[in-house]
C-alpha cells in the first residue's frame, strides 16, 4: 500500500472491502493447499505399506523407497507390495538416463543458441532479419508436425533407442532459445565491445570474454529451464525409444512401469514412491533456482 | 536413401550425416572465401557463430515440416518406412473419419474447459500477486505444479481419484456421495484431466498474467482509491481493462498448449494395461488419436495429414483470438 492510500485508510471502508481482505486471504490459502495436498498425500501414501493401503489404512515405513532404489530385501520386497516382482523397473538406470539426457540437451541447446543470438544481436551480415524471422516461424510450429518426419529420420541415420536419437531434435536450438538470448543480448551496452571491436578484437573473443560472463545469470536461468524440459519431456523418448530401457528417461519408464501393473491390484506404494523420487529432482532444482526461475518468467513474459 | 557410411575408431557415421556435414562446411568454406567481411561480422564470421543452429534450425525444424506436408499426401508406412504419393485420398478420408471428428469434439471439450477454469483462477492468484502479498514463497509454491513432469502429475490424480482407494471417492463418501469415477466414466474424464492441468498450469498463467499487471501504472489505483472504489470496482474498471492486451497472448499461447494436451491423457487414462483415450474414446484428444494412427497403426501418412489440419486449425484460432481481444491496441495510450 503507497503512502497516499494509507493516508487517505485505502478509500471508504465499505462492508464489502472490509469483508473482502480476510476472504481473500482465506481464498489464497485455499489455493495453496489445493496445489499442496496432491503432493503431501502421495507422499504419505508412498510412506505406508500396500496392503495397509488396499484397507484404507496408514503403516509407516521406508519400505517403499528402499525397494524404488534397490535396496531392500526379497523378504521386504514381498512383504511390502505383496508380490515377489512388482514389474520391471530399474529406477537408478532410469535416473542416470534422465541425467545424461536433460544435462546434454542443457549445455548443448544453451550454449549454440547463444552463439547464434550473438551473431543476430551483434553482427551484420545480408538477410540476418528475415533468418531471424524464419527462425521465429519455427515456435509457432506444433510439435506433432516435426514429430513423425522426425522419427523417420533418425530411423535413416540407424539412432531408433539410442541417447543420439533422443537428444538430437533438442541438443542443436530451439528457436525460443535464440529469442529469449537474443532480446536479453540487445538489452546489454555495447560500448565496451565497440572500444574492443574498432581496437582490433575479433568476434569470437567478444563473445567469450564480454557478453557470456555478462549474460551468466541469465544463460543459467535458461539452461535449468532447458534441463527442467528435457527431463520432464515424455512423446519424443516414447516414439524413438519405445524399446531400450537402457536409455530411457524416468518419465517413460514411469509410463511403461504403470502399463504392467494389475489392474485389480497394482503395487500403490512402490509406484507412488517412485513417482515421487522422479519428482525429487525437479524440486530440488525448483529450490535452489525457485527466484531466477520466477523472475524470468516475468522476463519473457509478454511486455 | 543413400546406405554408405564410414567407420572411424570404431564408431558408425551414418552416410545421412556425413552429407548434412559436409553440405554444412562446403558452404561455409564457400562463405568464407567469397562472402563480404566488415568489422560487425559479415557472412564469413558470421556463419560460423549461426552454423549449429542452423544445421539444428534447417534438419529438425525446416525441412521436418515440408517433409510432414509432404508425408500426408502419401500412404506412408512406419515399418515399411516407404509409401507411394496418393494426392488427397488421406484428406478425403479425413473429412469422413467419424474418429477424427470425434477427437476434434473431445479436443475442443477439453480446451474450453480448461482455459475458462485456468484463466478465472490465474486472473484471481494474478491480482492476489499484485494487491495481497508478494511473498516469493506464496508465487514459488503455485509455480510448483508447473515443473513437474505430465506422468508424474497424471500419476498423482490416478491415485487421488481412483476409484476404490482414492481419497477423493473416501471424501465424497462421508457426505454420502459416490463412488465416482474421475477417469473411468464416459461424462468425467475430460472434465476431470481439464482440472488436473488447470491445477498444473494455473500457477505459471497467473505469474504470465502478473507480469502484464505491471505495466499499469499505479497512480491509477491511487486516485480510484481517492474516489472510493473498492476492490471489485478497481478490478472491473482498471484492472481488466488495461490487460487485455497481456491477456490476449497469454490466451494464445495458453490455448495452443492446451489443444496438444497428450502425455496426462495418455498415462491417466492409459493407468494399468487400460487403453489410453477411453473409457470408449471418450477421452480420445486429437494428438492421441494422431499418435495411435501413426504408432499404433503404423499410419503415417494419415497422421501426417491429421497433424497438417491440426496445425491449420490452431492458426486459425490464434488468428481469430488476437481478432476479438485487440491484442494489437492497448486502452492505456
């Protein structure tokens, strides 16, 4: 509240304003449990055995997570899913998978983006406004267009359910990359590199040494986005790598671990263990970049 | 398609590759001879910083979407990965596909379900952003739902809502209410994954939506506040107003999201060795009947041409979007 309102008590205190704070208040905490109380009653689930769950009871234990991370003994396995095998799921080869995948597509797509936003916000050369265009066009573009002649060509280049065929669409740009790079270049003074440039610097050291430790803050904001994406990303790995566990992500595994699951009885806690253990990661990250992720989206959100 | 290849340490490199690359580096080599240098760049320097996105740009963005355009005019067969050019015939066949009209009614359900939900709720968070409080935490904890992946939200609500042992059932059961089936009934399904992902994405809208409620100018508020306005008031005279600019390409941009929904489809309905779409295609969305055609049927050509018009019809949409709002003109000049 600025100083004036205070001063004037916010307008004349109708019924309706003097009501309207506390239920607005009351609204917002409304809306945050709403967006909580999935997580926190998974989480509680996954901390309970099966068979309690299939009563509608609580039982606490570790169980489940130790059996996601392979830890835990036959004897413990049974007792806890009520099964010997719950399906497969190898949970830690499917976490290095995501790793290596979302990790590659990051550093990749960031870093080559950058270097031609460089080249758009900073160079001249004939035609630079209607490539930029052109590549502008290609956000616009669903990706369900691009998805099937896509897997046809990495099916030509022999990289069907490989780490290659998974990164390769991602790795090179994105054409939001480009954009979100490009604005935030046009948005850094040039007169340093203007001294450097007419003093005999070459394009190549500009970019290295003026505008990528400039721009760090952002270009990291960016690659944990690009990493959240990636990790995230679950139609691209199915069509191109619908058979080889040993490169799938987390979140294809995830899917493929449910489809062989009973009907009837399926194993709850091991599967909402897992489930959260997926979503671990993308939260930590969330704790750790929460604010920068925050700011840019008020960045690239629309001025 | 060309099979030669060569073998270096080892490693396979593809002959499709190898031409990629070496088309890459000719006209660069080209460029670099022949083109005009200047002290800001010029083609010589510049097209080596452009060159990974351009290979990325032009191999699995330019020539993908000619090619997709190209693929629905034939009978394209994933396994036999060769079909024959057949002109219309997938389109005429479209037009009279029960199934895809179908899809498009399930589709357009869906999005209007969800955007009417999502946008009220963002709009209300937006402003609470704004005029109750601007705690980091309070945004960071509505972002949250944002950053998970589709799967795990979708298998989240599968449990919440299942049946027998989910505890929305369990709830509705004590006032007497239910069982209901969230995901499982014919009338449920889309409304139910249309809340799920306004949950998931009301958050984000609102923060997109309370980056443009920056942009007017408080004064405004203040001399409504002089004049007695109350909350309400403000919001339906100030506030709605001087947005809607904002609002029109968040609306955009929301809505063609919303008409590619899949994976939450594809895995909540999906759920344990069921058939994902149903119950009986009632939650058939148009990107999953375009998947089943390509993937299940091994149709490509036909869900080439499904994705063609799916790509025409989201165009037109946005066109007709920017038309009703006036995204171009803002009330603040």
């Amino acid at each position: 509240m600025t100083a004036v309102q205070e001063m004037v008590g916010y307008g004349k205190p109708t019924t309706a304003s003097r009501m309207g704070k506390p239920l607005a208040w009351l609204l917002l905490f409304l809306l945050l449990g709403v967006t909580l109380f999935p997580f926190f009653w998974t989480l509680r689930s996954a901390l309970s055995t099966n068979s309690a769950l299939f009563a509608n009871g609580f039982e606490f234990t570790f169980i489940n997570f130790k059996r996601v991370l392979g830890l835990a003994t036959d004897e413990e396995i049974l007792y806890a899913s009520g099964r010997v095998n719950s399906g497969q799921f190898d949970f830690l080869l499917a976490l290095r998978n995501s790793v290596i995948i979302a990790a590659v597509i990051a550093v990749g797509q960031v870093f080559f983006s950058a270097m031609a936003a460089y080249a758009f916000a900073r160079m001249k050369f004939a035609g630079r406004d209607k490539l930029f265009f052109l590549y502008l066009t290609g956000m616009m573009i669903p990706p369900i267009i691009t998805l099937i002649p896509n897997l046809i060509l990495m099916k030509e280049l022999g990289w069907l359910n490989s780490f290659k065929g998974i990164v390769a669409p991602f790795v090179l740009m994105t054409p939001f990359a480009v954009f979100f790079l490009r604005q935030f270049y046009l948005s850094i003074n040039r007169s340093i590199e203007e001294a450097a440039l007419i003093d005999g610097a070459s394009h190549f050291r500009l970019f290295r040494s003026v505008i990528l430790p400039i721009a760090r803050p952002q270009m990291v904001t960016l690659m944990v986005l690009t990493y959240v994406t990636a990790w995230n990303e679950f139609l691209w790995p199915l069509v191109v790598a619908p058979v080889n566990d040993e490169v799938q992500p987390l979140t294809l595994a995830l899917g493929v671990f449910t489809t062989q699951q009973p009907g009837s009885a399926p194993d709850w806690s091991g599967l909402l263990a897992g489930t959260l253990l997926a979503a671990l990661p993308v939260m930590l990250i969330f704790l750790i970049f929460g604010r920068r992720i925050v700011d840019s989206i008020r960045f690239t959100g629309i001025k | 398609m060309t099979t030669f290849g060569v073998s270096v340490l080892g490693m396979e490199f593809p002959g499709l590759l190898l031409a990629i690359l070496g088309v890459a580096f000719g006209i660069g080599a080209l460029v670099t001879v022949l083109g005009k240098r200047s002290l800001y760049g010029g083609w010589p320097t510049a097209y080596w910083f452009l060159l990974p996105s351009l290979i990325g740009f032009v191999v699995f963005f330019l020539f993908p979407t000619i090619r997709g355009i190209y693929l629905s005019f034939t009978d394209w067969n994933l396994l036999a990965n060769e079909g024959e050019f057949i002109g219309t015939e997938n389109y005429a066949i479209l037009w009279t596909d029960g199934d895809f009209w179908r899809a498009m009614r399930v589709t357009a359900w869906y999005v209007i379900i969800n955007i009417g939900t999502q946008t009220l709720l963002a709009i209300i968070i937006a402003v609470m952003m704004d005029r109750l409080t601007k705690s980091a935490t309070v945004r960071g904890i509505l972002l949250l739902p944002w950053l998970m992946p589709n799967v795990v939200v979708a298998l989240l609500f599968v449990w919440l809502l299942d049946n027998n042992l989910g505890v929305a059932n369990q709830v509705l059961g004590w006032v007497g209410l239910g069982p209901w089936g969230f995901l499982t009934s014919i009338n449920g399904v889309i409304p139910t994954i249309a809340a799920i992902n306004t949950w998931k994405f009301m958050g984000y809208t609102a923060l997109l939506i309370f980056a443009g409620l920056q942009t007017i100018p408080g004064n405004l508020y203040e001399a409504a506040a002089l004049d007695g306005a109350t909350e309400l008031d403000m919001m339906r005279r100030i506030t709605i107003p001087l947005m809607r600019p904002v609002l029109a390409l968040v609306m955009v941009v929301t809505v063609v999201g919303s008409f590619q929904v899949f994976d939450t489809v594809q895995v909540a309905t999906g759920g344990f060795s069921g058939t994902p779409g149903g119950p009986v295609k009632a939650s058939q969305v148009i990107y999953l009947y375009i998947y089943r055609n390509a993937f299940v049927f091994n149709d490509l050509g036909y869900a080439a041409a499904l994705a063609a018009v799916l790509f025409v019809i989201l165009m037109v949409v946005t066109a007709i979007q920017l038309r009703l709002l006036r995204a171009g003109e803002s009330d603040l000049a």
